[in-house]
C-alpha cells in the first residue's frame, strides 16, 4: 500500500473536529501524489504590505465567500484561482480537524481538505502567490527555526534550506503524518 493509500484508509470513517468560526473561515487543500514516494503541493505566499503570513510556505485555499456552498467549496474555488488546479479532478480523501492561527484562536478557522490530485500548477494569482511547487515528504528536514517578526524558536519542516514550512501548514502536516505512521 502506498503512502496515498493510506492516508486514504486513515481519513475513510474519521470524524474531524470541527469548529465553529466566530469570525472568519478559511479552507485549505491539502494535495498529495505518489511519484518516488509521497509528495505535497505548496505555495510560497506573494510578499505583500499587510499580510501577516506575506512570503510566507503554506497550502493553497483562503476565506470562504458568502457564494460558497460549504468549506470544501472554497477550497476547490481559492485553489483555483491562486494556483490553476481544479480539485474536482482529483479525489477527496477526507478532511483533517478545523484549526487556526494560534494567535487567533476561534476568530479565525481553517478546514483542510485532503485530495489525492497529481496537476501541475496552472497561471499562478501573482498577487496571492509567488510560487507553487509539489515537494516530496522524505526532503523535508524537521527542526526549529526563528521567523522574522515572531519572537522565539518554531517547530517547522525545510524544504533546499530555503523554504520554511511552519506555523499553521506545519500543525496541518504534522497532524496529517500522525494519522498515517
């Protein structure tokens, strides 16, 4: 059994927690393929005046919008407009427990989406994202990295020793990895 696989068996009857929002709600894809092992699709957030998380690694998806149907909705919408993949070519796998920014707390949730999905990125929003690659799990380096404007030492995953994956996306992956190993 691949590493696809076996997420898919380990989200098949799971029940997510769920929170419910008391401000904004946001969703994420979480995508995965099987080439030479299990690979993630991210992006690099555009660097931006305002933006908390500006360059920052995370998952392709954003707020939901009063036209959304429901939180997968928007996952499959923010996923395409930011990076030109349509999840709905895919397969939906499952969905892991609503969380936020920590600095947020209930004001702020986020539901991921977990899709086994091999796409290539499409026209990338270049006001959302600066860059959109898959990244195979076994060149992640877990270690504890200091980000600018956030004081301390934070859990994060490396990817070439430039990219830093931390925050909110490390909690989602690191949720993810305990369901599987």
């Amino acid at each position: 059994m691949n590493a696809v696989e076996r997420v898919a068996v380990a989200l098949k009857d799971r029940e997510p927690a769920l929170l419910e929002p008391r401000g904004k709600q946001a969703s994420v894809a979480l995508m995965l393929r099987e080439r030479e092992g299990l690979e993630i699709f991210v992006i690099k957030r555009a660097d931006r005046v305002g933006d908390l998380w500006s360059g920052h690694m995370a998952l392709p998806g954003g707020r939901r919008e009063p036209n959304d149907e429901d939180a997968y909705a928007t996952a499959r919408r923010e996923t395409l407009e930011e990076v030109g993949v349509d999840l709905s070519e895919g397969q939906l796998l499952g969905r892991l427990d609503d969380m936020g920014p920590r600095s947020a707390g209930r004001h702020f949730v986020v539901s991921t989406f977990v899709v086994a999905l091999d796409a290539e990125p499409g026209p990338l929003d270049a006001n959302e994202v600066a860059e959109a690659f898959w990244v195979p799990v076994e060149k992640l380096v877990e270690e504890d990295v200091e980000i600018a404007d956030f004081p301390g030492s934070w859990p994060a995953f490396t990817y070439k020793e430039r990219y830093v994956i931390w925050g909110l996306t490390h909690r989602i992956l690191t949720q993810l990895w305990a369901l599987i190993s």
